[in-house]
C-alpha cells in the first residue's frame, strides 16, 4: 500500500505530522515538500520509523520515497534520527529547555551574561544533560556570533543532542546562522519533552 502527501506550503510540523501518520498506514509514502527544513524532519522521521529515503528534486517540489526497511533485524537508529537516551534504566532522559536568550528576570544585558557563563559551567558539572531544546528567542544562542556558542559547541561534542525550533530560526531570519545543534520541529520537540525524565526549564 502507497500514499502520497502533498506537504507544500504547510508550516512546521505539519509536513512531519501528516507523514507520521500515513507511515504507520503504508509501507511506502511519498512525501511532496517545497523547502530544506521540511526535507531534514521529514527524512529524520522516516529513518527514525524504519523507512528508507530517497530524495528527488523536481521543478514543482521535492520528492520524499519513503520505504519500509524489511531487515528482520528490525530498524535501528539511522544518522540524524532523533534518538532519546536513557540516563537510568527505566528513566528518561535529561532534558533543558530554553526559552529566551537572557537568563533570570532584569536588564537584557546582564540576563545575555548569565546566559553565557550558565553555559560555559555546565561542561564542568558533573551529572550531564542528554539533549538541550531552544525555542523562541533562546535558539539565537545557537546562532553564529552568540555568546556562549563555543561552549554549546563544546556540549554538542560531550554527546549532548542540541535541537533548534526551525520556525524560531526563521522569524528570527537565522536559519542560515545556524552554528550548533540541528533544526527541529514542534513535532520532535513534543515528542522529546514527552520522554523525559526530568525538565530543566530556563
């Protein structure tokens, strides 16, 4: 069985959201985007579910053929799918959340200082987070030219899953910025807040 969605001009998550559902009904789904950022979320989700991705770029969209792996192995993470580490067994993972750029309540500049030092204390604590989520104005810390970007970086390289709200990026016009972490979706960022096990909130 096949299905097609035509995702074009559908905000996030909606092009992710209409392909998880016609996954989980069809063994192969082609999926009809019209920009990078749905590309990146939908193919993450398909790997993420078991389906193989093939791209094809056509003058009215691009073409996501998604297939059903058939390994009997069963489908393992592949690279760049969304994977929820378990800190314990039987607990979730450590999630922060981020939603501003300044931390604590005052002047705007001494909230953006606090921000960056908070960040450039964590790699010295030793209980490690397992995944960092920025929305709103918060995903301007992954952009290049932030303050605490080279710490972030320096997070991202311990292991820890750095997710950036794209329709955050792109109100703010810094998509093309992006210096830490990946671009995500309301979708992946609900679903990532619904399995941990603790929250974090900045």
């Amino acid at each position: 069985m096949s299905r097609v969605i035509d995702a074009r001009g559908l905000a996030c998550p909606q092009p992710v959201v209409l392909t998880n559902k016609a996954i989980a009904e069809a063994d192969e789904v082609t999926t009809i985007v019209d920009n990078q950022v749905a590309v990146e979320n939908v193919s993450r989700l398909a790997r993420s579910k078991g389906f193989a991705v093939e791209l094809n770029e056509k003058s009215d969209g691009i073409y996501l053929v998604l297939r059903k792996a058939g390994t009997s192995a069963g489908p393992g993470p592949a690279p760049n799918a969304p994977v929820i580490p378990q800190t314990a067994k039987g607990a979730g993972p450590i999630v922060l959340f981020v939603s501003s750029d300044c931390l604590g309540v005052g002047p705007a500049e001494l909230g953006e200082r606090l921000m960056g030092v908070f960040f450039h204390t964590l790699a010295e604590i030793a209980r490690k987070l397992d995944m960092i989520i920025f929305i709103n104005s918060g995903v301007k810390l992954t952009t290049e030219g932030s303050r605490p970007l080279d710490d972030l970086k320096a997070l991202a390289a311990q292991g820890i899953d750095i997710l950036a709200c794209g329709t955050c990026l792109n109100y703010y016009e810094l998509t093309a910025k992006l210096g830490v972490g990946r671009v995500s979706n309301m979708y992946d960022i609900a679903e990532s807040l619904l399995g941990a096990g603790k929250i974090v909130k900045l």
